[in-house]
C-alpha cells in the first residue's frame, strides 16, 4: 500500500516538474544535480526537480523490495 501511494507521489510531483518546466532544474548530471548529491543554494526549479528525482529513487527503491518479497512468498 505504501509503495503505490509513494508512486502515485511520483506520478503527480512528475506533473509538476512538467507544468512549470523544472525537468532541466538539476542540469544533466543525472543522478547528481549539478554534480553534487545535495545541490547548494538551489533556485525553485532546482528543488522541484531535485525532490522529484529523490521520490522516485524511494518509489523504485519499494517497488524491488515489494517485487522481492513477492518471488520470495
């Protein structure tokens, strides 16, 4: 349950990095934003982005856990 409404996060955060054209906030340093893990002094973009990239890492993060458990059962 916690994994699908963690994706459905993803799935509206991912919305909005579209509707305010964050997708370039972070650079192209993908997974880093411009090549630091935490960036320093971000503008807004850079936040929307940068929070966007860190809900998803967690949302793929349960969804192996939760596709582990199910092989393993």
């Amino acid at each position: 349950m916690l994994t699908t409404i963690i994706v459905l996060f993803v799935l509206l955060q991912g919305a909005v990095v579209t509707k305010t054209g964050s997708g370039q906030g972070c650079g192209t340093t993908w997974p880093l934003c411009f090549g630091k893990v935490i960036p320093y002094n971000p503008t807004l973009e850079t936040i929307i982005e940068y929070t966007h990239r860190l809900i998803s890492s967690v949302a793929g993060i349960l969804v192996l856990i939760t596709d582990l458990n199910l092989i393993c059962t």
